[in-house]
C-alpha cells in the first residue's frame, strides 16, 4: 500500500462524463480538481483496490471502477486547505483516501444487506461475486483503511475514523431495527442520517483539520459544518428515491419503500396521512414473486398521495435547515478562499434534488 502515501491524488477521470442526479466532486467544483490535487484519486484508489487478497480483488475494484461522487475525500481535502490556507498539510491525501475506503465497505456491506441489483447503474459486485466475497472485501476495505489513517500520522486521526466506524455500525443497526415498520418517526430518520452519512462527513472536516493540525476550535467547526452537510445530502438522497429515474439515480426508484427502510419523507408523509400506514405494510406484505407491473402500479400509487401530503417539500425544508447549520459552522473556520469552496460544496449538495 505504500503508493496510499504519495502526495497528490489522479485524475477523476470519467466523472463527469455521464450526467448524474448527485455530481461528482468533478462537477460541483471543477476549478478545485488541479488546485486541491484531485487528479490522481481514482488510480491510488485502484491502487488500493487491487492490493486486496486475490480472492477479494474482483469485487473491490470493479467497485471502485464502477465511479463514484467522490465528495468525501474532496471534503476532506478542502477542509485541510481551509484549516491551513497557507500550506499542504502532511497527511491529508492518505486520510482522503480513508474516507473513500470506507465509504466503499459500507457501499459493499449495504448491498449485501439489501439484496441489492445494482450499484452506480452497473450489477453490484455481490451479484457477480457473491455475498460472502462482498462482505469480506467490505471489510478488507475497512481494514486497510485502518492502517493508512495509522499511517498518516495526523494526531487525532485515528481516534476520530474508530469514532466514526462505531457511529456507522450504530446507525445500520438502528435502520435494520426499524426497517419494514411504520411506526418511525422524523426524529428516527434523522439520526440514522447523522450517523449513516453524516458521521462520515464529519469525519472528513475533522480529519482534514488534523492534518492540518489546526486549533481545537477549528477542528469542532470542521467537524459540526460536515456533521450538518452530511445530513443534508443524506436527505436530498432520500428525496431523490421519490424523485429521479432509475437512469438517472442509477438505481431502483422508490427502492427505500420497497425495502422498508425509513427515511425522513416517509416518516413526514405517514405522520401526516396515517391511512398511509396500512398501504405501506401491505406493499412489503407483498408476494416477492408479484409481477413487476403490478408490483410498480401499486408503489407508483402510494407514491402519488405520499407526495401529495406535502412531505418531500418539508424535508427538503429540513435539509436546507440543516445546510444553513453546516454554513453557520463554517463561519468559525478563518475567512479564506478554500472556506468560500466548501460552503459551495455544502450548497451543491442541496441542490442536486431540484
């Protein structure tokens, strides 16, 4: 793994080439792609990917050839740059491929645990190699990513990624606990956002400001402006479930309400429209065997009065709440170029639902 180390990161090559409903990091700042020393992310990835034990190997890098947003290492990235406007600091290249590694596992563990088809609108690597190879390359993932954060030698880093992993551990075992109910709340679905993708994104200000070694205060802005942006792009990614197309989104629309899975939308939508309850439980009563017409006439149904109660206007109304949080935390981070940067990631990740 000694190439996780070098400075720099590779070209993103491909990622804006297809439109997608959720951008790249490509696209929401093209300018920062040379500036921040983007361009080598995706071969030290494969890189990465590649040093798997052989029988892990297929399913790690066909995921990671498979594309991505890559807004966490960008992230990361910027935010050491706004912690240290004035220098490149040590570390924050191994510690933004971390943040995409594990990003990764979780991608491969959460296929598994979905029975999912697809993933980035290409089979998911547990169709082609199994659920046993996705699982165990899921956690290869997380452990190598143990070693490079060790390795990257930011005080602080290594402490924040185990807090990070027990938060994403916490938050799958709060969305299984409560997957196929109807009885969630609101409340529900926003802490399994701050833990599923905003622990992640927080980790991310918080490790960039590590590297940079920044002061304490810095560090807990970075950290609260990625907690809250997470968040938000957590629910834009529930609204676009109800939202986009499956050739856009580059999976099953409406694939959350199948699943059970609960999300902010659908918790606003069943608080306000009870009855909605009772439809919902009887469609994952539904025989799995079901002809798919039928099966899509009925969710595309239930889909129809849940968007008629109002519910995906009031939680994209919480996701620009928590946008504004995460703009306000970065009004504690030094004024700099970089800061005005991420406070256009934290909008762009907003934007990608209208």
């Amino acid at each position: 793994m000694a190439a996780l180390s070098s400075a720099g990161l590779e070209q993103l090559h491909g990622a804006a080439e297809s439109p997608q409903a959720r951008p790249s990091a490509a696209q929401l700042l093209p300018g920062a792609q040379s500036a921040e020393g983007i361009p080598r992310l995706e071969r030290l990835l494969l890189g990465a990917a590649r040093s798997a034990p052989r029988e892990l190997t297929g399913a790690a890098v066909d995921l990671v050839r498979a594309g991505g947003k890559r807004v966490r290492p960008l992230l990361l990235l910027l935010s050491a740059r706004a912690a240290a406007p004035d220098r490149r600091s040590r570390g924050r290249v191994a510690l933004a491929l971390v943040a995409e590694m594990v990003h990764s596992a979780t991608l491969l563990h959460d296929d598994v645990i979905d029975d999912g088809l697809t993933r980035r609108g290409l089979p998911a690597p547990r169709v082609a190699y199994g659920n046993g190879v996705s699982v165990i390359a899921g956690d290869w993932l997380l452990a190598a990513s143990l070693e490079l954060a060790l390795r990257a030698e930011a005080p602080g880093a290594m402490e924040a990624l185990v807090r990070t992993l027990r938060q994403l551990v916490e938050g799958e075992a709060r969305q299984i606990a409560l997957r196929g109910r109807t009885d969630f709340t609101s409340d529900d679905a926003l802490q399994i956002a701050h833990l599923k993708t905003g622990s992640l994104f927080a980790f991310c200000g918080e490790a960039g400001a590590l590297a940079a070694r920044a002061p304490a205060p810095v560090v807990a802005a970075l950290r609260d402006f990625g907690l809250r942006a997470g968040s938000a792009f957590q629910i834009a990614d529930d609204l676009l479930d109800f939202e986009s197309d499956a050739a856009t989104l580059g999976k099953a629309v409406l694939a959350d309400v199948v699943e059970g899975k609960p999300s902010l939308p659908l918790a606003i939508a069943l608080k306000r429209l009870p009855p909605l309850r009772e439809e919902m439980a009887a469609l994952l009563r539904i025989d799995p065997n079901t002809q798919g017409d039928e099966m899509r006439t009925r969710i595309r149904a239930f889909a129809g009065r849940l968007s008629r109660t109002g519910a995906l206007g009031a939680a994209r109304r919480i996701a620009e709440k928590e946008r504004d949080a995460a703009l306000a935390a970065l009004e504690r981070v030094p004024a700099s170029a970089t800061r005005e940067l991420l406070a256009q990631v934290a909008r762009a990740l907003l934007s990608r639902t209208h």
